[in-house]
C-alpha cells in the first residue's frame, strides 16, 4: 500500500533521512520509532508531502505521490498530529467536516457522517456536535482529531505520536480502542512514536531508525526475539523478554497434562506474561486455563512460558 | 452649562454649515479608516508569508510611525501636498495605517502553528488557510487595531482644520482663534461622541464577529 524506495533528504549536508526503504501493505500498522532526530516524523511528513524529498520513490496505493497534486493527495490521506491542532474557532462537527466540505460532498452527507464518526471515536453526537475545542479534554480532543482524520474515509492514515500529550491512563484506554477501530476498518497506518511499548502494542510491523537509516524492519515479537544489532537490543530494553512475552497467548502455549484442582484459573485471552505473573505469585508449576464459557482447554506451565520467552 | 447651551443653540442656527463640518470629519475619518484597513490588512499578510528581515523592517517602520504625533504627520505633508480634503486624507491614512498593520500582523502570527499544520495536512491551500482559519482566528485581534486606528483618526481629523481639511476641526481653531468657549464646544463635543460612538463601533463589531469557539467565556 506504501512503499518507500531510497527515500533521502537532507537538511543542509546532514541526511534527515538516509536511502530509506520500507514496503507497508495494506492493512497493517506500521510503527516508525527511534530516538530523537533519528528521522521517523520526517519520513512521516513525506508520504504526504508536507516535507519534499530530495531523492527516492513514494508510493501510495500504486501511484508515485511526487506527480500528483499535494493537495489532492493531502486530502485522501488521514493526519493526526499530538498537538491535535483542532481550528479553535469552528465548532467540533465543523472540524470533523473539513475533508468532506474540502471535497465538496453535499449537506445531507456530511452531517450523517459526522454523528457517524463521532459515535465511532466514543463521543455522543448530540453533546458534542455544538462544542469548541477549548472545552474539550485532552483525550476527548484527541478522539476528534481521529475523526477528523477519518473523516473521508481515506486509506492512508499518518499518525505523529497521537497520544503523546495524554496521560497515561487516558492513553492506553485510547491505544486500545483505536487499535480495534483502525483494525477493523482495515486502514493503512504508518504511526510515529518514540515509546516502544506503544510500538509493540499498536504495531503489526515495527520499523527502528538511527540516523535516518533503517536498522530493523519487522514484526514485533521478531524484533524482540531478535534484535539485529547492539542499539534495537539496548533500544526496545532490558526486559525484552517479558515485552515479548505479553505478546503470546497462552491459548497458543497449552499442554494436555492433567490439571490439578487448586490450580489457579486463567482466561485463553490472557498474555504469557499475565500467566508468568500468576505463576510467580501463587506460586504453582502451572495454571489451569479456561475458555470464555468456563472449560478447561488445559494448563500453561513455567517450562512452557520459558520455552516460549527463549524461542527464536 | 450656559455655555453647552450657547453652543447647542449654534447648531440650531446654522445647522447646514455644522452639517457639512460634521460630514467633512465623518467622511475624512472613514475614508481614512478604509483606505488604511485595505492596505495595512493585505500588507502584514504579505509580511507574515515573507517573514524574516523584511517582516521585522516593515514592523518596526510601522512601530516608529506610531511614535508620530498626529500634528507632525500633518505638518510634514502640507508642503509636499498642500492643504485641503486630499492632504488631509493622506496624513490621516498615514496615520491609521501602524496600529492596522501592527495588530493585523501580530494576530495572523499568534495563530497556532500546529493548527496550521494540521489544515495543511488535511489538504487545504495556502489561500484556504488565509480564509477559513488564520483571519477567522486573527479577527479579534484585527478588529482590536482598527478600532485603535479608527479613535486615531476621529480624534486627529480635528488638526485638518491646521491645513484646510475641513471638518469640526475647524470650530475649535476659531474658537480658539476668537477665545471663544461657546464655538470652542461646537467641535470638541461632537469630536468627543464621535471619537466614543467609534470606539463603541468597533468594539460591539469585534464582540459580533469573534468566532463562538474564541470567546472568552
């Protein structure tokens, strides 16, 4: 859906951005992470050109964006921003209308989808259609960007650390349910961050910049298994293996063995790394693990959680 | 008050002729006013998009023009241009002109870079942005100018009577002239309202047209 080919600029004689290749298909979130000045925003800002690259080929959806119009290409390709950037003077259903209203879609159309996309992103329409963005909270303004963003539905999503300025608590309730609403309408999403477990968490490939350059490119559970160099290991931390880890079902990880009666009970949705901590704390070999309807699919045992955390 | 009373009954009498220098003042002043607004308000646009060592030369040029007294302006462009309507239009527009320029500039650069940002992200042209977000959200701050320069300009119309401009001016310099307090009056109070009434203008024009979501609550 994106592709990056050698993708270069420079700002004066240092590359923001060096050579850069990078294939996202469709579909999938693709998380652009390093430490500061490691180029990942600029890469961002140039799938949509608010940046012009020096050098390289980019792709979006099968079209070269360097020959079409930045504008036009602009509007078919969602924007969030930390900062948000919600027009203070325009009430929050004007600010979801702005695509479709720069598109030209008739009335009746874009009031409809803006009750849509606000019940989308968990805001009652009726409350908040009339509102300004200064009333609004953090995260609600946050949920308005999305919207905004998704307003014409475009295919393409860049998000620039969207829950940066947000406390934590508010933050991973919105890392979750905008993972299930970008999920489920399948978007394309090349998302920003400098935080690694915000990486791990909403990203289906993870792709670690230095200098402009792409050290890893690949899934998460690959990068935290195997970090190709020094820096991607000292990078995504210490703990790499219970990162991992968090990332494992147990349903994945049962044996048949017999469950014993005191075991400790643990749902199928749960990670290896809930397990890990059931185990630590109460102690047992092993946890009996039950579906939704309350069966026994069968236990998850400290031998199985090492032998995942150490798989390669 | 016998002399307000004196005054007052002045109008009565000769009514068309306080008719005229009041028309004189008001046309001066709003002449001034509109000629300055189109070119200060497109001016420090022009300002904002070139910024660097030319946006800051055009600031402080305007900020010195402020630091004029209205009488010097006045003074400096009689004998370049002579005396009458058309001087005295031009020192006056001269002198609307900084707080236009000064506060359209100021307001158009408080406008929040990552708004701008996100409207361009979205897919809006430079003009767009100049239209539906920076001088909506400038507007308070545009209209803070104009009613700055539009005060100015009331109250110094009043020196056009110095170089044959005309206007209410015109009674207190004979008033003055003829030490006389009654005719004195004829211009200043009117002045005074007009200069207030302006200020009351603008300010409830200000109040109208800020945008809802930038009201102070």
């Amino acid at each position: 859906m994106i592709k990056l080919d050698a993708l270069t600029k420079r700002f004066g004689r240092t590359a923001a951005v060096d050579a850069l290749t990078i294939d996202i298909p469709e579909g999938d979130i693709c998380v652009l992470i390093g430490p500061s000045g490691c180029g990942k925003t600029t890469t961002m800002r140039m799938i949509n050109r608010m940046i012009e690259p020096d050098a390289g080929r980019i792709e979006v959806g099968g079209r070269d964006v360097t020959h079409i119009d930045a504008v036009e290409l602009r509007r078919s390709v969602g924007y969030v921003i930390q900062q948000v950037g919600l027009f203070p003077h325009m009430s929050i259903a004007e600010n979801v209308a702005t695509v479709p209203r720069l598109l030209g879609w008739d009335t009746a159309r874009i009031e409809g989808r803006i009750d849509e996309l606000l019940e989308l992103v968990g805001l009652d329409p009726a409350q908040f259609r009339t509102r300004y963005p200064r009333e609004l909270s953090g995260g609600q303004k946050q949920r308005v960007g999305v919207a905004r963003a998704l307003a014409a539905d475009p295919p393409v999503m860049l998000m620039d650390e969207p829950f940066g300025a947000i406390d934590p608590i508010t933050r991973a309730k919105l890392q979750d349910e905008f993972l299930s609403i970008l999920r489920r309408l399948r978007k394309t999403i090349v998302f920003v961050t400098h935080d690694i477990d915000e990486a791990i968490k909403m990203g289906n490939r993870i792709a670690i910049l230095r200098s402009g350059r792409l050290v890893q490119y690949d899934t998460p559970e690959a990068i935290l298994a195997r970090p190709a160099d020094g820096f991607v290991e000292e990078f995504v931390g210490a703990d790499r293996a219970l990162k991992r880890l968090s990332l494992l079902m147990v349903a994945d990880h049962l044996d048949d063995e017999p469950v014993s009666p005191s075991a400790a009970k643990l749902s199928t949705h749960a990670s290896l790394h809930h397990a890990l901590s059931l185990l630590l704390t109460s102690g047992a070999d092993h946890a009996a693990v039950v579906d939704d309807a309350g069966a026994v699919r069968g236990r998850v045992t400290l031998e199985r959680i090492k032998a995942a955390a150490t798989a390669h | 008050m016998a002399m307000l009373q004196q005054a007052w009954l002045y109008i009565l009498n000769n009514p068309l002729q306080f008719a005229k220098a009041a028309g004189v003042h008001v046309s001066l002043s709003v002449c001034a006013l509109s000629i300055a607004a189109a070119l200060a308000i497109p001016a420090a646009v022009w300002l904002t998009r070139r910024g660097g060592a030319v946006a800051l030369a055009g600031i402080n040029a305007a900020n010195i023009g402020r630091t004029l007294p209205s009488l010097a302006v006045l003074a400096l462009v009689m004998p370049v241009l002579g005396t009458g309507f058309a001087p005295s239009l031009f020192a006056l527009t001269l002198l609307a002109l900084p707080p236009i320029l000064i506060n359209a500039y100021t307001g158009l650069r408080e406008v929040d870079v990552d708004v701008i940002d996100s409207a361009r992200g979205m897919g809006m042209t430079m003009g767009e942005i100049l239209r539906k977000i920076e001088l909506p959200i400038a507007l308070p701050v545009i209209f803070a100018g104009l009613r700055t320069a539009a005060v100015q300009v009331v109250s110094g119309a009043v020196l056009a009577a110095f170089i044959g401009g005309g206007g209410l001016g015109d009674y207190i310099t004979a008033g003055i002239a003829m030490m006389s307090m009654h005719l004195l009056l004829v211009g200043a109070v009117p002045v005074t309202l007009l200069s207030i009434g302006a200020d009351a203008l603008f300010a409830a024009l200000q109040k109208r047209l800020t945008p809802k979501g930038l009201q102070a609550t």
